[in-house]
C-alpha cells in the first residue's frame, strides 16, 4: 500500500492504518530501536509506542515522507527509554558506541548554548552531511542516525570493518575541523 493512503486511512481514523503501517514499516522501525537499545523487548515496546504516537499525531500533522516521520518518532522514543533505562548504569550497546564516537566532534552541552543556538548547529552539520560523496554520507547515516554496528554496515557496503572505522574516523576529523571553522568548538 503507498505511503499516501496509509496517511489518508489514518486520517479517516480507520484503525487499518496502524496495521499497513506495521506490516510496511514495522521491520524498519525494530531495526532502529533495536539498534539504540539492543534489547528485544525494549524494542517491540518502543514500536508499537511509534504506532501510537503517530496514530495521535496524523492528523493534524501530514507528513510528506512517512517513513522518515515514523523513523523520527522511533528513534526519538528509543533514546528517550535509552535514557531512561541507562540514567542509572551505563551501557556498551551500539547508541553509547556511536555517541563516544562523536563526542570528539561536539562541545559541551553549556559551552554549546553559550556560543550559539542550537540551529545554527544543525544547519551546519546538515550542511557538511549534504556535501559529503553519497558512500561517506550513507555510512556516516547508518553509524550515526541509525546506529547501525560497523560489522552491519561493512556488510551492508560489503567493505571491510577496517574501512568503514577509517572512513567514519576520518569524516568524523572533517566534521569536528568544519565545526571549528564555523566557531562551534
């Protein structure tokens, strides 16, 4: 079923929109909780919490790409409990790995907030994401937004563990000098 009349059931509020959504998407949103929480039942839970909050979110919302507006609500859910569930003890699973990853490139949550907004921020890093050659932006897309593991994504491009660490190593070096360059760090 297309995307569009996905959106039109669930403007209808005809509960079917929750299964087509389920049988199209479900697979993709698991792999992104999964992936930020790497536990099984987090995961469902975590999913069938996207169902709801998108059920209570079309309308008034009407998003112009479902599965990126669905995969925002999951992964947002998924940090959310990641949080939650890791305020107490830490743990090793692939979000904590990826952030590690990138906390050489990020300052500080107050030095941030000093220097400027937030927005400012993100334009900057969408920006250097855009101009990166399509390969580096989607390995830099899988380990950072997706969380996806390097073995998975070295399978998914069928390159070696070894490249994908040095090709997100060195993007992650490039990021961290447009960042200074702008003032951010």
């Amino acid at each position: 079923m297309e995307d569009t009349a996905i959106i039109e059931l669930y403007f209808s509020r005809d509960e079917t929109a929750l299964e087509k959504t389920a049988e199209k998407y479900g697979g993709y949103c698991y792999s992104i909780a999964f992936n930020v929480l790497g536990s099984e039942e987090d995961s469902e839970e975590t999913v069938n919490d996207t169902y709801l909050e998108t059920w209570n979110s079309i309308p008034p919302h009407r998003p112009m790409v479902f599965s990126a507006f669905i995969g925002k609500i999951t992964r947002r859910l998924a940090i959310s409990k990641w949080r939650k569930r890791t305020a107490v003890k830490r743990g090793g699973n692939e979000y904590a790995l990826s952030l590690e990853e990138l906390s050489e490139c990020v300052a500080d949550k107050s030095n941030t907030e000093k220097k400027l907004e937030e927005k400012e921020a993100v334009a900057v890093i969408n920006q250097f994401i855009k101009e990166l050659p399509e390969i580096q932006r989607s390995v830099f897309i899988c380990r950072y937004w997706y969380t996806d593991p390097i073995a998975s994504i070295s399978k998914q491009f069928r390159f070696s563990e070894s490249k994908v660490r040095s090709m997100l190593m060195r993007t992650r070096q490039r990021l961290k000098q447009r960042l200074t360059e702008e003032g951010l760090l």
